[in-house]
C-alpha cells in the first residue's frame, strides 16, 4: 500500500460516477487533492511520477502545454500495486491499469491474452467487480495485412484472455494505436461494485457481431456503458462506422459529420437528452498530425464549450482518420 492513500471505507449507497476533468498543473499536487482516482499524462513530455494512481499514456497530444486528465471520486482512496498492475480504489469504484511489452511474453497476441488474464485475476479478488470501460492503447496498429493485421492479433489475445471476465456483457471500450514503442501495451479499465447499463447504437452492428471480414475474432465491446448512478454514459471510441462498414473514406469532413451522428445516436439510445456541454469531456484521436487543427475547429464549431483532449492516434481501421469517445454527464452538480 502506497504511504498517504487512505483506506476507503464501504458504502452500499448508489455510486455517483467519478468526475473526470482535463487539469493544468503538478501532476503531485492533483494526486494531492481528495478522492483523486487516476491521473494521466500524455506524451513524451507526460511528468513522472511513482504513485500508482498515476498512468503516462504512449499517445501525443496536440494540445500545446499538455493538460492532465484527472479521475475524482467523493470518497477516500486507496492504492497499491501487484506485480505489473496498479490499482486505486475508493467511493466503490477501482481503476486498474497495466503495461507490458511484447518482446518479453510472446508478441501481440500473448500479451494481449497476458494483460486481460492479469486483470481478470485482479478485478475477481475485489468488491468492484462490474467493468464499465476498458481503454487498450498500442502500437503499430495497423502493421500487417488481413488476418496479420496487429489490431487483430490484440482481438485474437484479449478474447482469449479475458476467459468469463465480462459473462455479464462487454463493457465499452476503445482500442487506438498510438506512435511511441510498438512493443508496448498499456490497458487500464475502470470498474464499480454495483452494474452499469450497456447502450448499443441502432445505426451500427454490435462489434461482436461483425462479419468474419474484420478478422478472425470480432472486437468484445459495447458502443456505450450509463454507469451505476444512471448519471453518466460513458461513451466507447466512435467513428464513421455505419452498420459494420467504414463510411466516407478519406473525406475527414464527412467522417466528422458521420461520428457526431454516431454520438448523437447514443444519447438517444441510453435516453439522454442530446447535445454535449461543458461537463462532457472528449477526446478525439486523429489519425494524420497535418488534421488536427482542422478537426480541432469543426468540433470547436460544432461543440462550442465541450473540454477537448486532442490525441495523435491510429484507428483500428486504416481508412478511418479520427475517432471520438469520452463521458456525458446527465446531471449539473459541483
């Protein structure tokens, strides 16, 4: 156990989800203020830091001074590590988090199935045993052709590794290829000791549905999970997908209309009223370095006053430029 994390106590009552912010500032003095969950950096110039709540993702921003994006919880928070994992827990909500490099367990597809035992294992030993959202972040995504592909190799590993983990259903789940080691795997997940509520998109074909065409084993994610509370819809990576094909290939213009579609469909689905405000943070991954300030202004545009993380990162598929996921807050509290 990490010195200076407290021991949260239990508490059955309904779980208001974790507020989650993009933060300037020492990533020691966010880690210092109460109920901190989790705190990432971005990048090759992501601070460090050796307490366990803390994550450095492989993926660049676009953002000039880099803000951090910070997890809070209404309730003490302990954490610790165990083996490669890091864990904090508190208020009935775990964040797990692990990295691996695939040159020492075997290539993608053993690592994958590495990781996700791993966190299995881990996540059965605790109360919060109900995973809300995964995060798979690695590189070279896209390297290799058809069913060599990497990305199908990481489908390939996760789906044998996660064995019953999610007997309940997938949580949500993004999957995004970033520019640093490719070797490298990070995976970290947030989980809740009561259950949330799988949201689908009527527009799209579920993921574990998808034809033999997208590789041998379909991706294991829902399109969306409204967390314990019913207050929050956190919202899996979302692109111009409609049915199971990939829409408008190479315009970003017309995939930027088709994924904020996509998003819209969600709210509806999980019956939230539409639109995305000031308490909706989103990140959206942009494929090619020469976009980002074009997408930064449509969604500037389009989602006036939304917090914005923009992420250099590849999409599962290759003809996709940009993907967007983050959280949508039913509620307006402090």
């Amino acid at each position: 156990m990490m010195q200076g994390c407290e021991k949260p106590q239990f508490d059955p009552q309904p779980r208001r989800a974790p507020q989650v912010a993009y933060r300037a500032g020492e990533a020691a003095a966010l880690l210092a203020e109460p109920g901190t969950l989790a705190l990432f950096g971005f990048g090759a110039g992501a601070p460090a830091s050796a307490d366990p709540r803390y994550l450095p993702v492989a993926l660049e921003t676009f953002d000039a001074g880099a803000p951090l994006e910070l997890w809070q919880v209404d309730a003490p928070v302990s954490c610790g590590r165990d083996g490669a994992l890091r864990w904090s827990a508190g208020g009935g909500w775990l964040f797990v988090a692990i990295e691996l490099d695939e040159r020492g367990h075997g290539g993608p597809t053993a690592t994958a199935r590495l990781a996700y035992e791993r966190l299995h294992r881990f996540v059965a030993t605790r109360d919060e045993q109900h995973v809300q959202r995964v995060w798979n972040y690695l590189g070279a995504i896209n390297q290799g052709e058809g069913d060599a592909e990497r990305y199908k190799h990481f489908c390939d590993g996760r789906a044998a590794g996660m064995g019953d983990f999610f007997a309940e259903g997938f949580p949500a789940a993004t999957a995004i290829g970033h520019h640093g080691d490719e070797h490298r795997l990070q995976v970290y997940l947030l989980a809740c000791d009561q259950p949330g509520t799988r949201v689908e998109n009527p527009r799209q074909v579920s993921a574990w549905r998808y034809p033999r065409q997208y590789g041998r084993t379909p991706p294991s994610f829902a399109r969306a999970m409204t967390l314990p509370a019913q207050d929050v819809l956190a919202i899996s990576g979302t692109a111009a997908v409609v049915g199971h094909a990939s829409a408008h290939r190479d315009d970003l213009d017309a995939q930027l209309e088709e994924t904020l579609v996509n998003l819209e469909a969600l709210l509806a689905s999980a019956g939230m009223a539409a639109g995305f405000d000031a308490r909706s943070p989103l990140k959206a991954y942009v494929r090619h370095d020469a976009d980002a300030a074009r997408v930064h202004e449509f969604l500037q545009r389009r989602l006036p006053g939304v917090p914005l993380l923009l992420l250099h990162g590849d999409i599962c598929r290759r003809e996709l430029l940009v993907e967007i996921d983050g959280w949508r807050y039913a509620w307006s509290g402090a």
